[in-house]
C-alpha cells in the first residue's frame, strides 16, 4: 500500500482539467466528428465505423453526443445540435448525483473497454458525481452496449423495468444506436430507441473516452455549446 | 372455591348434555361453546380471587372441599393455594381460547368423526386438569393425572386414519406411562413417610437429605417426561403435529406444563434438597434450552418446529427452577424468590404465546393444506390477521422487549444474576454459564423465528409453480381469513402478550403469590419492589422508545402517500426464468448457523450439489436427526422388543393354557396360604 502511495505522490496529479480548461490535444491519428464540407449526401454518425478506409473526412473533434437519434445525421444543410442538458426537475435530481447501471447486450467489449478509461485518474469520472453500480435497483439509468442481441433483449427490458422512475438510457457505440455492423443481421435489433425511449446517443466504434465525458457533462448541464 | 365448583359441574353437565345430543352437530356445538365460556369465566374467578388476596394466609382452610372416605387411602380433597391458582390462571385463559378456536376450526369438519364426542372429551380433560391442579390428595392426584394422558391420547389422535397419527398417539401414551410409574413409587415414599397421602400433611413432614434427592430423581424422570425435558422429550415433536390445532396449543401450553407444576408442587412439599439437585436441574435445563432450538433450526414443518420450541421455553422455565433450588440451597433467599417467580411468570407467558403462535399456525394450516413451511410464502398480503398475530407471537417468544416473554426472561436473567452476586465460587460458575446458555437460546430462536415467519408469510408463495402452472398464482379466493370464531381467540392471547409486555406489575406479583407457596416464606415487601420497580422504568423507556417509532413509521407511511407505486418483479440479474421457488428456504436459511453446530446434532443434507456450468435435475434435502430418538430410545426399544418376543411363547393364544396358568396361578396361593 505504502508502495502505491509512494508512486501516486511521485506521478502527482494526473487529472485533466477538462471541462474547465481546453481538452489535451488529441493526436493526428485520432478520427472524431466527420468534416461534412465537400461531400456530398449525409452522413450517419450512428452507422459509420469511423474507419480509416473510407472516403469520410474526419476532424480532430470529439464531441459528437446528441440527444436525438436524427441529430446523429450530419447535412450540409445545417449545424450539429449537440446534446441538450436535460429539464430541470430532472436536473435537480440527478445534477449532482448520476449512478449508471452498464448493460451489455451483446457488445465486442470495446466500448466497455473505453467506458471503463473514464473511470481511471485522467478523467476521473466521479467528480462529476457520476458513478457506476452494480444494480439497476440502485441505479438512475443505465448504459447500453452492443447490438442489443435477440438472447439479451429481455434481459435488458427487465434491467430497464427495475430501475427506479424517473430513469434516463444511454446508448453507447454504433451498435446500440443501429446495430452497426450488426444491422443486417435478424439477431439483432436496429437501434436501441426502437426498444426503449434514449436519453443520450452517444456514437463511436468505439466511441472516446472525451466523447462519451462530453455527452454525459452536456446531458447534465455542465458543458453547454 | 365454590366458583370453581360450579365451574366444575357446570362442564360435567354439559358434556352429559354434549354426549346426549351428539347426532346433532349444531347444538352440540352450541351448548359446547356456551358452557365453556362460563365455566372457563367462573374458573378464572375464582382463580383471580385467590391470587389478588393481598396477604398470604399459608393453611388455605377457609377455601378446601372434601369428601371423606371416598377411596382406601384417598379422599376427594381439593383446594387451591396460590400455585394453584396461578396455573389455573393460564389453565382456563389457554383453554378458552382453545376451546372457541377448536370450535371454529371443526365446524367446517365434513369427515367421518364425531365432533361431539371431541368436544365432551375436551370438556373432560378441563375437568381432570382442574382436578390435577387443585388435587390435595396423592391419590386423587394420580388418578386425575391418568385420566388426563389417557383424555389427550384420545384428543390427539383425532385423525386417527393416518398411520403417522396413530404411533405418535402411542409414543405419547406409553412414554407418559413410563412416567407415572415414577410417579406412584414416589408417592408412595412420601406416603409412607408422612403417613398420610394427603398434601398438607407431606408437607407438614421433615423428609431426610437423601430420601429428598430420591424422590428428586423420581420426580425429575416423571414429571420430565409430561415437560419434555431432553432427553425424555421424543414424544413431545411427535404428537404436537399430529393433533389437530387447538389440542396442539393445549398440549403445548398446558398439558406440557403440568410436568413444571408437579416439579413445583414436590418442591412445595418437600422444601429442603441437597444442592446438587438443583445444579442437575440447571444443567438439564441448559441441555434442553439450546438442543430444544437448535432442533427447532433444523424444521421444515411448521408444528414440529413449535413443538421443539416448547422444549427449549421448557429449558428456560427450568434454568429459572434451577437457579431457585441452588438459591434455596444456599440459603440464598433472594436468588430462590427471583428465581421462582420467573419460572412461574415464564409459563404463563410461554402458555399465551405459543398458544398464539400454534393457533396462528392452524390457520395457515388451514388455508395452505400443508404445514411444510417449503411450501409457503406470501402469506402476510393474503393473511394480515394471521400474519400480524403470528408476529406478535413470535416477538414475545423471542423476549423482545414491550412483549410479555421479555418481562420472565429479564426475571430469570435477574435470578442468575443474583446468584453470580449472592453464591461462592461454585454457584457462580453455574449461575454465569447458565446465562451463557440463556443468551444462547435467546440469539437462536431470535434467528428460528426470523425464519418462520420470513418462510411463512414474506417473500411469495412457493407453491404456486407447482400447483398452478407456471404463471399461476394461488389465487386469493383460495386462500382467505378465518372468521371471528377463529380470530377472536388469537386475538385475546396477542393482547395479553402485549399486555403483559406493557403493564408487566401484576403479573409479576401474581408470580410473587406463587412463589410464596412454593417456598411457604414471605416475600419481604422491599424485595418486590426491586424487582418490580426497574422493570416497570426500562418498560416505560421502551414503550417511549415503541412510540417514536410508531410515529416514524406512520410519517414515513403518509410522506409516500402522496407517491405513485409502481410494481415490478424481483431484480434477478436479467434472469429471465424466474420461479417463486427461487427463493430462501426453511432448510437454506438455517443451514449456516446448522453447520456451526454440526458436531452438537446430527445435521444431514442429502443430494449433492452441481459444479457444472449447466447443471442438469439434481435434488438436495437437509434433514435434522434428534440425537436422543434415534441413538438412545430407539436401540433401547430394539432391544427390549427383541426379548420381549423371547417370550412370546407364554402367550399362546390357547385358550386351554390360559385355564392352566389361572390354575397353577391358585395352586400357588393355596400353597402360599397353607405355609
């Protein structure tokens, strides 16, 4: 133990400042929102894999959430509406104090993975009062990865039924927005607000740890564009 | 005493008058019902009356009824001192309520018994309980006494159709037997020693050191085997189950009993015992206290569960009987007082709650048709009465404060202390290991109720699945609440439960009154008010602290009435085939704490349990084995079974040899005559 403190004293603070300050810069490599000048057609936030093999354009960008599945939809036509923060009664009750129940309902385990780095010193989720449980009885909401396969579909509708009222549901990943690469599959569904209503769509394969932050802080009103 | 005797003929008419009118079930059942009210009212009367009399007046002459020369030796001599009066006291208030229930319960009765002759002889063995309470001569006594196993014999045996009914009733009866055999050869020394079998005279008589211990021993094995001490106790976990509901609770409350008051009358008689008695007994009852609930833990079916509960409450009586003859030895009269007035008010406690507790039981027996506690669940939203009046029961049993068992055990702790303070090195050890036991008891059958009532009446009904398909619920037509009949009586013994919690002053003094004729002293006035007075203070505390939590709950309940509910089923971790069979069960619950006693009884769990990651059909049961039933009593019965046949040959079955052994049998007195 004294070993760990020994080595945390020695690191020093390791917490990005962010949202208070700019976020670090992310490397050349990383591929966040899209650059839609130039193309022609739309572009599906929800069903594009942000490969590198494709003819898309990406910016530098990480915020991506929204809280409608066709604000997903990037249009020459006109900006993108990011996440809203949510009404106040609901801000007054999960404002400070957010406790998420994760599902994964037939994910790969990359967006676990990344859901996971948000929970490490560098970003440190829980100062923002935000915190995984191990039960939806406990929980405010929950987070869903995968496509939402035909063997988990009722596991989730019943994870979704215990959770207290008034409760929020975030997709996360390509997948539990459309069923990704998935889609075409009949095992699985297409799109996780066809099952249950979403509060907070949140695209990536997987999504980065900066995106899924951002959504979650603009959701709750502490990020606002 | 002239209210006890017309109570008395009050029920010798009616059972006549029962007996008589028998092929009509509705009047026999009415005049049944309405002469045991008014007996049982006169009976608590005159009970009451002697009781409340402020001074103790040793010699009761003015209150005695005899007939003289009745019988050689005997003589139909009663009267009633204040033991006596005590145990009436709880005699006719359990068997009121009893009585109502057992009417209630059989009014719906369609088989092929005559419910009359249940109800003359439940009148009868009133009558013979009174007699065995309020007996002044030896002989009368005894005589009572037989009548009154042979009376529950028939009682309990009223669903004599099934097999298992029928050997429970002869466990009992032949093991009650083997106890009066006792009985009479102790008797009869003290008979012979006084020179009179009446009481008054024994008890007038100085019996030696040693003739004391001896009839200690027999008293103990006799009167041992009614109380069900362990290891005499085998017939007590059989016959409970067997009788039908409301004899349970007599049986349980009263009957049990009598073995503690014919423990407390010899006491009463003889006085003076080597110490060593008393230890024996304080040991025995630790034995009995804590193997009593640790058989308990090991139930599955809910009667049997109680029926080893009486064992263990037995235990506790004892520990309280104990430590007063080791005062009393001692000379330590204050350990003695304390001590006998908390097994006195533990027996009356224990009689109204385990006769709630049994008649609670009843109704759910009655409702659910099996008294495998597997097999229930859920019953508090269908059953609330039951459900409530069961709790009330089952936190007085626990000795939990503002119920009326914590009031006797608090006494009983309190004599144990005592001794710890008055007694040497040698009373000490036994008086503070004697509270180790006590405490033992007290956590254990915290944690067997616990599980009653959680099995019984919370989660949901587990044999829904089984009986009614898989979402099939037992619907709420088929299980409903007794009516008045059965209600009224358990609701008259929760509120003496929870008045004798409350209010615990009288009761209290009416174990002082009995006290005073156990040791024929007078209780010095200061040594009641320290005991009664820091009763009465924690009680108020309590009940103080009983209010805000009352009040609390009910903020709590309107501060949510303004809330929508919303009902979903259990979190299962996404399981999707949820059963109600998933969930605690008697066995599972107890098992934990089982393994922790293993090596004390015999704790088996059949079946094994899979590893696999898809486990495929297995089955598990656990079961508890009582050590003294099937390693003691069980040989011994082999054994003796087997000479026994050895000589079977003299039985032959001829009638011819049994003329030759009449014949031989008067050639031998004519010879014995002629020398």
């Amino acid at each position: 133990m004294l070993k760990i403190l020994k080595t945390r004293f020695k690191q020093g603070c390791r917490t990005i400042l962010f949202p208070k300050a700019k976020a670090p810069d992310l490397p050349q490599r990383y591929r966040g929102r899209p650059i839609i000048a130039g193309q022609n057609g739309s572009i599906d936030l929800g069903k594009i894999f942000f490969n590198p093999d494709s003819d898309i354009v990406y910016s530098n960008d990480y915020s991506m959430a929204t809280s409608k599945r066709e604000d997903l939809v990037l249009s020459q036509e006109r900006e993108m509406a990011l996440a809203r923060a949510l009404n106040e009664r609901m801000l007054k009750i999960f404002g400070r104090s957010l406790k998420l129940r994760q599902v994964s309902a037939g994910g790969c385990n990359a967006c676990e993975l990344d859901l996971n780095v948000l929970n490490t010193p560098v970003f440190d989720l829980s100062r923002f009062g935000i915190q995984f449980v191990a039960s939806p009885r406990h929980a405010d909401g929950i987070v869903v990865t995968g496509p939402v396969s035909r063997n988990m579909r009722e596991a989730l509708l019943k994870t979704y039924e215990a959770i207290p009222e008034p409760k929020l549901v975030i997709a996360l990943g390509g997948c539990a927005i459309s069923g990704g690469i998935f889609s075409d599959s009949p095992q699985a569904s297409h799109g996780l607000d066809t099952i249950i209503p979403v509060d907070l769509f949140i695209p990536g394969c997987p999504p980065h740890p900066l995106t899924t932050l951002d959504g979650l802080l603009r959701l709750l009103g502490r990020i606002s564009s | 005493m002239a209210l006890l005797l017309i109570s008395l003929s009050i029920l010798i008419i009616s059972s006549l008058l029962i007996l008589l009118f028998c092929r009509s079930k509705e009047i026999s059942a009415c005049v049944f019902l309405w002469s045991l009210v008014a007996a049982c009212g006169f009976g608590l009367w005159s009970a009451l009356s002697v009781l409340c009399q402020k001074a103790m007046s040793l010699p009761l002459t003015g209150v005695d009824f005899r007939v003289h020369g009745t019988i050689p030796l005997g003589e139909f001599y009663i009267g009633i001192d204040a033991l006596s009066a005590f145990f009436l006291l709880l005699f006719f208030i359990l068997s009121l309520a009893a009585g109502i229930y057992g009417y209630g319960y059989l009014r719906d009765y369609t088989g092929q018994r005559n419910t009359g002759v249940h109800f003359a002889l439940y009148h009868l063995l009133i009558i013979v309980i009174t007699l065995v309470l309020v007996a002044k001569n030896a002989v009368l006594f005894l005589v009572a006494w037989e009548i009154m196993t042979f009376v529950s014999y028939f009682l309990i045996t009223f669903y004599n159709e099934s097999e298992s009914v029928r050997k429970a009733g002869y466990l009992y009866l032949i093991s009650t037997h083997v106890g009066v055999f006792c009985l009479l050869v102790m008797f009869l020394i003290m008979g012979a020693q006084a020179g009179s079998m009446n009481f008054d005279q024994m008890t007038a008589t100085q019996f030696p050191l040693a003739l004391a211990a001896l009839l200690f021993m027999l008293a103990f094995v006799g009167f041992g085997i009614k109380a069900g001490f362990i290891p005499f106790h085998i017939w007590l976990p059989h016959a409970h189950p067997a009788a039908p509901t409301h004899i349970s609770a007599l049986l349980s409350g009263v009957v049990v009993k009598l073995g503690i008051y014919g423990l407390m009358r010899v006491m009463a008689i003889v006085k003076d015992f080597p110490l060593w008695c008393g230890v024996l007994l304080l040991i025995m009852a630790a034995i009995s206290g804590v193997g009593g609930v640790l058989y308990a833990l090991g139930q599955h079916e809910i009667k049997k569960l109680l029926a080893y509960h009486s064992i263990e409450n037995i235990g506790i009586i004892t520990l309280g009987l104990g430590i007063g003859m080791i005062g009393h030895a001692y000379h330590q009269e204050t350990v003695a007082f304390i001590g006998y007035a908390g097994a006195l008010l533990h027996t009356f406690n224990h009689a109204v709650f385990k006769g709630l507790l049994f008649l609670s039981a009843g109704s759910v027996i009655h409702c659910t048709h099996t008294g495998d506690m597997d097999h229930m669940g859920g019953l508090f939203k269908l059953l609330p009465w039951t459900g409530h009046l069961f709790l009330i029961g089952s936190l007085s049993i626990c000795g939990l404060p503002l119920f009326n068992g914590f009031i006797s055990e608090w006494l009983v702790y309190r004599a144990l202390l005592e001794g710890v303070f008055h007694l040497d090195v040698f009373g000490i050890i036994f008086s503070s290991l004697a509270i180790v036991a006590l405490a033992l008891v007290g956590g254990l059958a915290a944690l067997c109720f616990t599980k009653a009532f959680g099995v019984i009446f919370l989660g949901s009904n587990k044999s829904s699945e089984g009986h009614q398909g898989k979402e099939g619920r037992l619907s709420n037509i088929d299980i409903k609440e007794g009516d008045l009949m059965l209600r009224g009586p358990m609701i008259l013994l929760a509120a003496i439960c929870l008045w004798g919690g409350l209010f615990p002053a009288n009761m209290v003094y009416f174990a002082f009154q009995g006290t005073q004729a156990i040791t024929g002293l007078q209780i010095p006035f200061v040594l009641k008010e320290a005991v009664i007075n820091p009763l009465l203070s924690a009680t108020r505390v309590l009940s103080f602290g009983g209010v805000i939590f009352s009040v609390l709950a009910l903020v709590r309940d309107f501060l949510v009435l303004h809330y929508p509910v919303r009902l979903t089923e259990t979190w299962s971790c996404g399981y999707v085939k949820l059963s109600h069979r998933m969930q605690y069960t008697a066995s599972s619950f107890a098992r934990p704490i089982l393994k922790i006693f293993r090596s004390a009884l015999v704790f088996r769990v059949e079946g094994k349990i899979s590893k696999e990651y898809f486990p495929a059909w297995t089955s598990l049961k656990s079961s508890v084995k009582d050590v003294s039933e099937s390693l003691l009593f069980r040989p011994l019965f082999y054994v003796i079974k087997k000479f026994s046949r050895k000589l079977k040959w003299i039985q032959s079955g001829h009638t011819q040899t049994y003329i030759l052994y009449v014949f031989l049998f008067l050639v031998i007195l004519l010879v014995w005559k002629l020398i």
